[in-house]
C-alpha cells in the first residue's frame, strides 16, 4: 500500500499571495501534479491541515477542483488556519467520510493499513488539543481495530520537537495519551503536519512524522527563544509504503523539475569494480 501525504497547502483567494509573496495555489497544483505522476500512483493521499490559509468558502473552492483532481481516495483533516464548519460544508460534498458537525474525525478500513483520522483544532488559536472527549473516541476506535496496522493523522504534532519557535504552538495531550498508543503497537505512525518541516522522533512506542508544507517551509533555527520565520526551501510529499514484511517504511520526495534520471556510469578506477589481470609478457 503507498499511501501520500501532503500538508499545509495555505490557499488563498486568487491574486492574493501568501504573506504577500507566496503563491501557494500554485504550489498546490504543483503538489497534485506531482502525485499524478507518481509511478506507480499511491492508493490513497492524506492531507495533514491547513488546506485553506483563512478558512473562507472561496479558498475551500479553490481547494476542491485541485483535490477533485486526483482519482484515488483523498482524506483531509482541519488545521489551526482552517474552519471547521466551512472545511466540513464545501470539502464535505465530495467527503462523505467527513462528519458534518462537531469533530471532523473518522476512520477508513477500506486499506491493508487502518487509517484514523484526527481533529485537533481549538477554533480561534494556533496550537491544538485532544481533549478527553476527543481522547476517549480515538481510545475507542483504537480498541475497534486491535491488531490491525494503523496510521493516525492530525494536523497538530502531539509531542515536542525540540524548537522553541514550534513547541510554543503544541498539541496538548493528557498526561496518559501516551500510554495510550502505546498499547497499541500495531500503530505504524503518528502523521501530522503544522510545522512546515521534515521532522521524526521516537514517541508513544511509534514513530511521530511530521510532514514538509507543499509551499513555503518553515526555517530550521535552533537557538533559544526565537520566533518562527518562514523560508522558500523545497516543499516535499511524504510517500509512505506498507509491506506485510517490513511494516511502513517513510520517504521524503522533494516537489519540482530536478532533471532526468540517469544511471550510475562507474569510473574505471572505482575501487569495486573488478580489476583486469596485468597481461603476461
């Protein structure tokens, strides 16, 4: 099973860019473009938050025809620049998955690998939540599908990433949510996106991936104390494969023209290479 992730698209209305320089539809279309030309195609792609960068019908619009794109299932989850009803009115009527009121989680058994997703969103600020009630669903959904692989995918990491700029904006957790998914081993990874980079850490006996934006990054800074800057690196779709032998392995493919592939010609003097025997004279 491969399975796509993309994240953080932050469309706008047409003509009005990003922080006044970022096109992200464009780099939207671009996202799409590159998983149609995946070869071979994923089964399905998940979409970590911030489809939209204000929440309005219009970018919601823009968001599905460039969804609407793509053949196979598409699964979305809100993100702090998302609202809940609207995400839920416009992306709903091709989501039937999709609840129409209250948390927008669900799961999806149609795949070898379970696929949970999660609403973090507290309507109004940056940083997410799962609350008890959100907790006591995902404790149940868990219980549900005992054994089988699973990928939980939310908008908001649920642990600390060790970058004072991002871990100002967490998602806040019980004390024993991490107990929690640690019960369950079966849980493949723990799939998020709100950080605008490519970031892992071992967590809750898994693996916590957090997935690049499709359009501007936010810049590594690791020095104490500082705020969060954002910088045009390149955005990347996280591939992620299931195997029955190996569980998933993760994959990082950056989004762009990088030239065409070519094949390893050795140099005669590699050191690997058999050497031919000195003629005898």
């Amino acid at each position: 099973m491969i399975i796509a992730q993309l994240s953080d698209f932050h469309v706008r209305p047409h003509g009005q860019p990003a922080y006044g320089i970022v096109d992200t539809n464009a780099a939207t279309k671009r996202s799409i473009d590159a998983v149609l030309a995946m070869e071979p195609r994923p089964d399905c792609v998940l979409v970590t938050g911030d489809l939209c960068d204000c929440g309005l019908a219009e970018e919601y619009e823009i968001v599905r025809g460039e969804l609407a794109r793509l053949p196979m299932p598409v699964f979305v989850v809100p993100g702090n620049h998302d609202r809940r009803d609207v995400f839920a009115a416009v992306l709903g009527r091709d989501s039937p998955y999709l609840p129409r009121s209250g948390f927008l989680h669900y799961t999806v058994d149609d795949f070898p690998v379970r696929l949970i997703g999660l609403d973090t969103v507290i309507a109004g600020e940056d940083g997410g939540e799962i609350c008890a009630e959100r907790e006591a669903w995902l404790a149940e959904r868990l219980a549900e599908g005992q054994g089988r692989p699973t990928l939980i995918f939310m908008h908001h990491p649920p642990f600390a990433v060790g970058v004072d700029g991002m871990d100002i904006m967490p998602c806040l957790v019980s004390p024993g949510f991490a107990g929690l998914l640690a019960r369950y081993p079966e849980i493949e990874r723990v799939l998020c996106g709100h950080y605008h980079r490519p970031i892992q850490r071992r967590y809750a006996g898994t693996i916590g991936y957090v997935a690049p934006g499709t359009a501007h990054q936010v810049a590594l800074d690791l020095r104490p104390g500082t705020e969060n800057r954002f910088v045009m690196e390149p955005p990347a779709i996280a591939i992620h494969v299931w195997k029955a032998a190996t569980g998933v392995v993760s994959h990082l493919q950056p989004i762009g023209d990088y030239g065409p592939r070519r094949p390893f010609v050795l140099d005669p003097a590699y050191p690997g290479k058999q050497q031919a025997a000195p003629a005898h004279v």
